[in-house]
C-alpha cells in the first residue's frame, strides 16, 4: 500500500483512528444504516480523543493540523463505518473551517470551541430545488429589518439537517441576479421562524439526518453574517479543501473496506473444488481494483498536502474528487459481482458499500461540473499536466 513518509504523530493519528473504528464503530455500522440512525455517540467518542478539532488552532481548542491528516483519519473511520466518517467531516469540514477563515471574532468565540469538544455540529447549507451547482440560482431570500435578517425560503439535501445545532446557509442578501447576491448566515438550531422539514432518505448514507430546512419569517440577529452579498466566491474557496479533505477520504476508505471483504470472500468460498481465488479472471478482477485504490490513494494523499502547504489550485482539487470518486463506484460495484448472490443481500456488506458511495460523484460538485472545471483551466493555459 502506498503511503507517503509520515512523522511519528501522523502515523499514530493514523493507528488510533483505524483501531478505535474497528473497535467501537464498525460493530454497529450496519444497523446505523439499516435503522437510519446517525452514530451521534460516536462524534463524542471522536471527540475524547481529539480528533473533532483536528482542523482548528489550539486557540480555539484544537490541534491545528491540516487537511492531509483528516484525509489520514477520515479513510480509517470509513472503512469501518462511513456514517460516522461523514458525521466527523461534517464536524471538522467546511462548515467550521468558514467561520474560521472567514467569520468575525466573536463568531469564532461562540461556536469553534464548541466544534472541537464535539458539542457543536455546523451543517453546511446551499443547496435548493433549483440551486445545486448553479449556486447563483438560490432563491432564499434575507432582508435587513434592524438589527436583523429576516429569511424566508427553503433548502434541500442538506447534509446533518436533522442533528445540526448551526446551520451556515447561503442565500440571497441582495436583489442583484447572480452570484452578486448571494450570502451567508449563521441559523442557530431554536431560531424562531427556522426549522427542520422532511427527511430525505438517500440510497445510501443514510444514518446522516438528511433534510430540508424552512424558513418563515425566520429572524436572525444582524451579528450572524457570516458572508455579505457578493463575496460567496470566499465560502466558495473553502468548499474547494472539503472536497479533498471530506468526501474524497470516505470512498477511499470505504472502496478499502470492499476490497478486502471480496479478497475475503474469494479465499473463502470455493466452487467446483476449490477456492474462488484461484480463478485467474477473478484473480485479476482484485489486480485491477488493487491498482485503482492505490492510484486514487497516491493522487488523493499528494492532494491534500499541496492543500497545506498553499499550492493546491482547483484544478488539483476537482481531479483527485473525480478520480476518486469514480474509483470508489467502480471498486465497490467490482466487490458485488465477485461475491455473487452475497453481494446482493443486507446481510453482508458489500451492497452497503456500494450505496454509501454511489451519491459522493454527485455530492460537492457533480464529476460534469469537476470536469467542466479542469477542461477551462486546460484551455485557459494554468494547468499543464
């Protein structure tokens, strides 16, 4: 397996998310699933063991590290249990790294502190029925009345809706069409006018308490601008580290997970005499997903660490997203033929596996839109291969 060279306290980072996720969370990850029950306990547990503020400075109550280790952590919780990895990148991804980077001091106070002790689950909030990729189509609306924002409209597939105690929404602050517009605001949990409409249930990752939110005259007081009209492109930025440092890191983990239930299962079942694993186009079938999640681990790894050391471009970005969620698709659906009628049945996991990662090509930036990306910054002459 590839890895680059890791310091002593990435390597044991590394060792304590892998043991403490085989031990605690992968037991109860197929009932999470089964029930539609978020793993909340287990971001408490995360939490004891410092990894819920791996993103912040200490100042704030974290450990300040950087994206390459959460994308070390994240694929360890995710190959155990892929709800609780999300639940964690929900924890220290984009949501907390905006009002970090972004938010005003007191924000930061108020909330980062909180995000660190597992306390606090910020839900990122931008999506609508007629706004996913085409963020300038958000038609929530928030008009300045005093010393508030008054909100009215609606959200859709937002991820942790249902178990979030902060929501950071984007939405219309201005009436000028487009992204000019657009803008951010923190929405406590027990805002009047806020709250939480009906689950969505996905085909997978379905103990993460997916659902809209509504907004009825919804006031929120005038200190929660996060972001004013115009300057989302500073949200947008953020967006572009979650997509190496959360999404990426869950299908590497998870296409990990389904590797080695197949290679399992070919070494234990046998048909006409003997073992599965001996069939050379079997055999094969595991080189070539072999060969997949170590290119996407080689590409992914060299990500994130131009993200920290400030050379990432959004070129880098949208590639290593792309790549690796595809490899995930093809690796997981790979696992499902080779273990046959198995591959097929709640009672194991390969179908898990598959589900929990079919919807990440299309979560933070579909894989049209990434590669809509790479093609103009190619055209454009800032991407040289």
């Amino acid at each position: 397996m590839f890895e680059p060279e890791l310091n002593e306290q990435q390597r044991l980072m590394q060792e304590s998310a892998r043991k403490l996720a085989e031990e605690r969370f992968k037991p109860g990850a197929a009932r999470a699933d089964r029930e539609h029950a978020p793993p909340l306990g287990n971001i408490k547990v995360l939490a004891e063991h410092g990894f819920c503020g791996m993103g912040l400075p200490e100042a704030y109550g974290g450990s300040g590290l950087g994206v390459f280790e959460m994308v070390l952590v994240i694929e360890q919780i995710a190959r155990a249990c892929a709800n609780t990895a999300m639940l964690l990148s929900g924890t220290v991804g984009a949501s907390a790294r905006a009002i970090l980077q972004v938010g005003s001091e007191a924000q930061k106070r108020k909330y980062l502190p909180r995000v660190a002790r597992g306390e606090l689950l910020v839900a990122w909030s931008m999506s609508e029925p007629n706004a996913g990729s085409d963020v300038g189509a958000i038609a929530t609306r928030a008009l300045r009345d005093g010393e508030h924002y008054v909100i009215n409209g609606a959200k859709l597939w937002c991820s942790f809706a249902s178990l979030a105690d902060v929501y950071l929404v984007m939405m219309r602050l201005d009436p000028t069409p487009g992204m000019k517009g657009i803008g951010a605001l923190l929405v406590e949990r027990d805002t009047p006018g806020f709250s939480i409409g009906r689950r969505l249930d996905l085909v997978g990752l379905r103990a993460t308490g997916m659902a809209e939110l509504l907004f009825d005259d919804c006031r929120v007081p005038a200190e929660n601008l996060i972001i004013p009209a115009g300057g989302i492109g500073k949200i947008l930025a953020v967006l572009e580290a979650d997509r190496i440092g959360g999404n990426p890191p869950i299908c590497l983990g998870v296409a990990g997970a389904a590797f080695d239930a197949a290679v399992r299962h070919l070494k234990e079942r046998s048909q006409f005499g003997k073992p599965l694993a001996d069939n050379q186009g079997l055999q094969w079938k595991l080189a070539d997903m072999a060969i997949d999640i170590e290119a996407a681990r080689s590409l992914l790894y060299r990500t994130a660490q131009r993200v920290d050391a400030h050379k990432n471009s959004m070129t880098d970005a949208s590639i290593a997203k792309t790549f690796v969620n595809e490899m995930a698709i093809r690796v997981t659906n790979q696992a499902i033929q080779l273990a046959g009628a198995s591959g097929l049945a709640e009672d194991f996991p390969f179908e898990r596996y598959f589900r929990d990662v079919r919807g990440m090509a299309i979560g933070y930036g579909t894989t049209e839109i990434l590669r809509n990306t790479i093609a103009r910054e190619i055209l454009a002459g800032r991407y040289q291969p």
